[in-house]
C-alpha cells in the first residue's frame, strides 16, 4: 500500500511516501515558510526520486488542521488538484493526531502542542500502546498555554511540536517528558501511517466516497483573522 502524508499545517512543509507501514523513500521537509513556493515542488520531488507516479497511489493523507489557516488551505488545495484527474482516495488527518503517530512505537502518553498565537496553543493528549495504536484521549482543542496540564493523566506525558520549548519553560511539570528534535519524525510521516491505519479500517462505500478528495474540508478551531474583522465590524455597527 502506498501512501502519501503531506502536512504544511506548521512553518515546515513535509511530505513522506510510506510502502506498507515504512517510509519508501524516506522523509523530505523544507523550513520555507512560504508553502505556495516550496509545497509542491516537494511533492513532485519525492515522487520522482521514487519513481512514483500519482496514479500509483492508493492513499493521499493531507494534514487538515488545525494549524496555519494559509498553510492548511494551500495543502487541501494541492491534494484536490493530486487527486482529481486520478481518483486516489484522499483521508484529512488532524495535525495533532499526526504528531501522536510519530511516537506510535512508543508507549505512553502524547501530548502534540502547536504554535496558535497569543499565549495559547493547539492540543490534545493520546495514548500510544507502543504497538503502532494510538487512542485519543481528548479532542483537539485550543487552549492557553497554562491550562494544558488539566489534560495530563497522572503518568508522563511526551510533548512534541513546535510550541514545546514555552510550554516546558512556562509549566514547569514534572509529568512532561520532551524528545530531541532529530528523534522525532516529521508529520506527514505519522499523516501517513493514521491516514493509513483509517483506511484499512474503511468498506468499500467508504473508500469510494474518499475518492478525488471532494471530501477534504480544512480543520479550524479558531476563526479566521477576515472573520474576526468582520464579526467586530458587525458588533460595532
């Protein structure tokens, strides 16, 4: 089974084409914030190193959100594109569980933290069985940095993603537990194995309907910055 994770819901764009539960040809990523710019060409680079067409995949796994709304909105907007013409099955994974699949030979608890803004973060905890399982604990939330303990189970609990290093300094938790960077694999990697874990799971309705990515709808959990203006201009007469 091949399949394609694509994440660019962070600064960093990754993408990672996994074969039957392993990276078939290993993990590109870019730091270009820019994701219009460095998105795609880093699609069409991993196919092609791998010799890979778009047609020969069974499964594309975009990061929907939360994360950045221009990012997310770049990344659906590109698999649409991957996926019309082909008809591969496109399955939208939260970033947060993609971050807890990158630790999913690692048992214990998960805790994905993003960047978003003004002192609060994007989070969720799940439990990895160290077996290649990950249950969910709670859903994906947005919360101030200082009220993520009340999620934490009584045991450790690993903190991954880029919004770390404030929380490890702010909270000051003895529960949490922090990875090197170079440890840990990029998100489109653990989009991948969620993406295809989900669609093993699927029958064949399922499948069908995930067919050309007309189902991919971005994951917001906080309102755009037009809709925000909007909504104060309509406040404010």
């Amino acid at each position: 089974m091949l399949v394609l994770g694509i994440d660019s819901s962070a600064a960093t764009s990754s993408v990672c084409l996994l074969k039957d539960s392993s990276p078939f040809f290993g993990i590109s990523k870019s730091s270009n914030t820019e994701h219009s710019v460095s998105l795609l060409p880093l699609i069409e680079d991993t196919l092609k190193k791998s010799g890979i067409e778009p047609d020969d995949l069974d499964l594309i796994a975009p990061v929907i959100g939360p994360g950045s709304f221009t990012g997310i909105r770049i990344g659906i907007s590109l698999v649409k594109g991957l996926a019309f013409a082909s008809g591969v099955p496109c399955i939208g994974i939260s970033s947060l569980e993609a971050g807890a699949y990158t630790l999913f030979d690692t048992e214990g608890y998960v805790c994905p933290v993003l960047d978003a803004r003004r002192n609060t973060v994007y989070s969720a905890v799940f439990r990895s069985d160290g077996a290649g399982n990950i249950i969910r604990i709670t859903d994906d939330q947005i919360k101030d940095l200082g009220s993520i303990p009340e999620d934490f189970p009584a045991g450790p609990v690993y903190l991954i993603g880029d919004a770390v290093e404030q929380a490890v300094t702010e909270l000051k938790d003895d529960r949490i537990v922090t990875l090197p960077v170079s440890s840990v694999f990029p998100w489109a990697y653990g989009a991948a194995l969620c993406g295809a874990k989900r669609f093993i799971e699927m029958n064949e309705d399922e499948k069908k309907s995930a067919s050309g990515g007309d189902s991919l709808r971005p994951l917001y959990l906080r309102k755009t910055l037009p809709e925000r203006i909007r909504e104060e201009k309509i406040r404010n007469g």
